[in-house]
C-alpha cells in the first residue's frame, strides 16, 4: 500500500488511474492527521508527498516521520514546482528521500507506483 498525501484533484485523479492500471494499492490522506494516522495502522510502502501544498503539511508530516522509530524507515518521495527551490531544499534537508519536479513526477508516476514495494 502506498498513502499519497494531498489536496489536489488533478494529481489525485492522475495517481487514482495509474494505480488502478497497475493493481497498485493507494490510499490518500488530505491533512497531517490523517496521514500519521494511517501511516500508525499500517506502514505503507512509499509515502508520497505533495511538497506545494500547506495545507497538507508536508515538512511536518516527514519531521514527525523522522522522530518516531515506527516510521522513521518509511519511504518517501515529494514534488514540488520545478522553479521553487526553496521549497526543494527544504524537503531534502527535511529528509524527504527523494524531491522531483511535478513535470518528472507525473512521467515517472507508472515507474514509482509500480516498483515492488508498492505492491499490495
């Protein structure tokens, strides 16, 4: 199972779709709650993060990760805006494990969902 966390129809739409080609498990948490909550329940696979949005919380999402041993090992992977460099440092300092532009998230969103870890 992989937990997307975000608040964005068009990009939640494009996830829904691959995973569904793919036989690929994804659940979606809309707040920093909901997606620790989840993450407590049943450790997902990858969390994939959507690092434009605040409301969403990502850095805190990945802090609070990072600070508990249950879920310090989980995978993540955030997009941002390719102009936004800040926000791109700011997740790798974070500890996000890997940053890419929208653009190279959305080409490569059947290579992420489908790795083996995303299966089931």
């Amino acid at each position: 199972m992989i937990l997307a966390v975000l608040d964005d129809l068009m990009f939640t739409s494009k996830i829904k779709t691959a995973a569904n080609q793919l036989g690929v498990t994804v659940s979606f948490a809309r707040s920093a709650d909901a997606a620790l909550g989840e993450m407590r329940k049943t450790a997902p696979a990858l969390v994939i993060l959507d690092l434009n949005n605040a409301r969403t919380s990502p850095l805190e999402i990945v802090s609070a990760m990072k600070n508990d041993p249950a879920l310090a090992t989980i995978p993540t992977i955030g997009y941002a805006s390719h102009v936004q460099t800040d926000v791109i440092e700011a997740a790798r300092r974070a500890g996000v494990g890997d940053v890419l532009a929208r653009s190279a998230f959305t080409m490569q969103l059947g290579e992420i969902l489908s790795q083996d870890r995303a299966k089931g």
